[in-house]
C-alpha cells in the first residue's frame, strides 16, 4: 500500500521513468560494464541519489554470469568523522552488509570507508589549528574532508589500472547549476554515456540518473527491492524526519554545493545559519533528542555575531593584514579551543551514557585527533603546559593514551602557571607580553640539542616580530603606519586599509592561504 501511495502521489507531480527505462538502464549499465577492463568506483553517501545510483548498478550486475564479472566495482564513502551520527550509522551499517551480500553472491563490490588524513580533520583544524569556522568566503572544510579523500583513492586506482570510471548519481534536476555543468561535460564526451572529469585526468564520469528528477528516484527506490537487503523504507523515514531539500552529494569537486544546505550532511557545518534537518529530526522524534547537544554546541561556536573577540588580531602565521582601517582576525585563541575540547568531550560523554545504545561508543572526536591536537598546540603553539591530556583525563576519567609521545619534561603546567603569573604582575597591560615570553622560551627549549640550533637566531626574531604589539590597538596603528609610508613613497600598499568607507569589517579571508605563507 505504502509504495503505491508514493507511485501515485509522484506521479501527480511528474515521474518521467517506468519499468522499460529500468530494464533499458540496466542492459547500457551491463553493456559498459562489459566493454572493458577499466574498473568502476561508485559514490555512496547513503542518500537517495546515491542509493539508488548502487541499486541500479547492482541489479544490473547480478544478471550478468560469475564469468562476466571480471572486474572490480569499488563502493567508496567519504566519512568526514563529523557527519550526522545517524546517517553515519546507516551508512556503517549498509556498507557491512553490501560486503557481507557481494562475498555471498559472488559480485565483484568492494566498499571502502574514506576518511581525511588525521593531521587534517575538523576538529585538528579547528581545535588543534585555531581556523575559524567555515562560512562562504572561508571554507576550508569542503576539500580537506571530502574531496582530498576521493582524489587520492582515485589517483590510486588510476596508477594501478590506468583508467577509472566513477559512477555517481548527480541529477540534472538538483539545480540549474548542476544541469549547466552536466551539459557542459555531455559534449565533451569521449565515449557514449562518459563525461571527462573536470579536475582529473584519466577519469571518465557515468551518471546514469542524470534526467531523473526527485520523484522518479523514491518511484525506484519504493517499487524496485533493494539488492543488498537493506531497507529504502526505512531511508525514507530518514528523510521524512527532515525537512530540507536534498542530500549531501558526493564531492569530487570544490565548485559543488555545501552539504550545508542538504538533508544529511556534517553535524558540526556553519555553511547556513541553522541546521534545519537535524533541528527537525529533534523536534520530530523523541526518541533523537540526545542530539540536542550537537545541535546547541554546534550554534554556540558558529556565532558570528562574536566570533571576531574569540580570534587574534594576527593571522594564522603570525603577521597583519586589515582593510577599511581594521585588523582582519585570525585564528582561535588558547582558552576558546581549550574551552570547545572541553565541551566536546563533556558531550561525548553524555551522548555515550544517556544516548542510544548503538551510539555507546560514538565518538566525536577520535584518539588519534586528539594526538595530533597535542601535537600542535605543544610543538607548533608553544603552548608547553600540555593542557590536552589534562582536560581530556578530567572529562573522560581516564589517562590519556600516547604511546609515541615525545615531549619535553623540562616545563610543564607548574612552570606555565608561574611564568604566567609572573609576566602578568609585571606586563598586566601587554596583551602579547605572555605569549612571547613562553615562545622565547620554548624555542630556546626545543632547540637544546646542538643539532637543532640550526636557524633558532631567525625563530626567536621571528617571534619578537609576531608579539611585540601592545596590543590590538597597537598592531592597527603600527599595521597602517606601514601602510601610510608605503603610500607616500610610491611602494605596494593594501589599498583597502586605508579606506574608511565601512565603519564594520567583515574579515572572511582564506585562511588557507596564510596557512601555506
């Protein structure tokens, strides 16, 4: 009864496919499949599209004889270890049992669970690194977590083999952008049904729901069993506790759009002022409001309004740059990423004791995130009080586990706490005064080794240069000085500093590229 009243109600707004487009769809699938040897990777997000993308490749394939199936089909997910925790639990899930079903049916998927490199995560970022959060003209997080993880998979297969396929489930009906690419690359093609890929060579794209539109993909998903025996009812419960308007898409390219603005994406994502899908999984299931706590963390560090108090005045390796008169802010400073680790494992904590009891062992952050963080707050920040595994014991109870840490014993949270209090009697008015003293000093100390004072004369210099401002005053006047000076010598200046058009700076620079200067 359910599958026919979605068939009806689809076909009250426009369903374009029938059982003979099926059956024709899975005969071109089997016939590309079989005219080569170059192996296909599928995209899998555990959304609709993508869903039905594997099912009808799936059931195409399993026609085929064992003898025919010569070649591999890689599932591949991108988990960016902040998706939703529900649809990141589906997604487990479905991949075990896709593995579980291909080994028992003799077809050729393999799936692979893709993850970002653990030096360069959300939370190593953001935490660790201090980078504000995503927004429009700021966001970092698209190709670190998702389209960085594909491309070396794929570079992988294609130093392997040659050639790949990726088989996606991109739809000309998801936005006028979308369909003006897809034509695009329709006339580039350099075989019937592949599209070149933009951003990669040796890369040919098949997108065999390219046509269909919202309702022709519940039609086939609904009425069509799915091969792998998992349940499209149940994803369509899924998406009938959310109210926005699409998926999270696989990202194989940075012009793509945010997941930000999908159904199922990253719990953590500042892309849009509100997460309305997770905010109406909550409201519309009881039994889903031990996410309340995500969503609460989520808009508290995502406040724009004050998020330029929470940032220093300097970029991200240290230097000045402003406009319209201002200091352009750059990364979180100590006690605000101090403070979200806190949180975060205190939620963490909460969501394993009280939460569901498939999600006792969820993590949100994950040990070897965590030793990078350390890594860098200590080496990189000179942040040498260690605080890490001191908030991480208070939260979870337990010692913090490093087997491979190598740190100095010499200054530890005692002498931080000292020193501290020491420069702040004598310097209470320098902001910076504390942090240079530190830096000095643990520049000093990781260079005790006669073979790491190479170079130390230039660090130290350096850090003078990076801390000797009073304070944000200070750095504004000396920054457009500078400028000023420039200007009347006929130099190179920021023409934009010196504008005093808008009294309000709205500083979203990529921070990426001050990371790399």
């Amino acid at each position: 009864m359910a599958d026919n009243c979605v068939s009806c109600e689809a076909n009250k707004q426009g369903v374009t496919i029938n059982r003979d487009t099926i059956e024709g769809l899975k005969e071109t699938i089997c016939n590309l499949y079989l005219a080569d040897d170059i192996p296909w990777v599928i995209g899998y997000s555990g959304g609709k599209d993508s869903t039905a993308t594997l099912q009808l490749v799936w059931l195409a394939l399993e026609q085929l004889s064992i003898d025919q199936l010569k070649k591999t089909v890689h599932i591949i997910n991108t988990d960016t270890l902040v998706e939703s925790p529900v649809m990141s639990n589906w997604v487990k899930n479905s991949l075990r049992i896709m593995d579980e079903r291909a080994r028992e049916e003799g077809l050729p998927f393999v799936t692979h669970r893709l993850t970002p490199a653990m030096n360069n995560t959300f939370w190593v970022n953001f935490i660790g690194r201090g980078y504000p959060f995503p927004r429009k003209k700021l966001r970092w997080c698209t190709d670190r977590l998702k389209i960085q993880p594909v491309n070396t998979f794929v570079k992988e297969q294609i130093a392997e083999h040659g050639e790949i396929i990726l088989v996606i489930g991109t739809r000309k009906a998801e936005s006028a952008r979308r369909a003006k690419t897809m034509a695009y690359y329709e006339k580039k093609r350099v075989r019937e049904l592949l599209s070149p890929n933009q951003s990669m060579a040796n890369e040919l794209v098949f997108s065999p729901l390219e046509d269909w539109n919202d309702n022709d993909v519940w039609v086939f998903l609904m009425q069509y069993r799915n091969p792998w025996g998992y349940s499209n009812k149940e994803l369509l419960t899924l998406y009938k506790g959310a109210t926005s308007d699409g998926e999270c898409p696989m990202m194989v390219e940075k012009g793509l759009p945010s997941c930000g603005k999908s159904r199922f994406g990253c719990w953590v994502c500042t892309m849009v002022e509100k997460d309305k899908s997770m905010e109406a999984m909550i409201a519309n299931d009881d039994e889903k409001s031990w996410m309340t706590p995500l969503l609460e963390f989520r808009n508290r560090f995502g406040d724009e309004e004050h998020d330029r108090e929470r940032r220093s005045f300097r970029k991200m390796q240290g230097f000045l740059q402003g406009s319209y008169k201002q200091l352009h802010h750059g990364p979180y400073k100590k006690e605000y990423r101090e403070q979200w680790l806190r949180e975060l494992l205190e939620i963490q904590m909460e969501i394993n004791s009280t939460g569901p009891e498939e999600f006792a062992d969820l993590e949100l952050i994950t040990l070897p995130e965590l030793r990078n963080i350390r890594r860098i707050w200590v080496f990189d920040k000179h942040e040498f009080d260690d605080a890490l595994p001191r908030i991480y014991e208070d939260v979870i109870g337990k010692k913090f586990d490093d087997p491979e840490w190598v740190g100095s014993e010499a200054f530890r949270s005692e002498e931080w706490n000292i020193l501290r209090d020491v420069v702040n009697e004598l310097y209470h008015d320098e902001e910076l005064a504390f942090e240079m003293v530190y830096s000095l000093i643990d520049i000093e100390n990781q260079a005790s080794s006669l073979n790491k004072r190479k170079g130390i004369t230039d660090s130290l210099e350096t850090c003078i240069r990076k801390t000797f401002y009073k304070n944000e005053k200070d750095a504004t006047d000396y920054y457009m000085d500078r400028m000023i000076r420039k200007k009347d010598l006929g130099g190179k200046y920021n023409e934009k500093a010196l504008d005093s058009t808008y009294d309000y700076l709205y500083e979203d620079n990529d921070e990426e590229e001050d990371d790399k200067t």
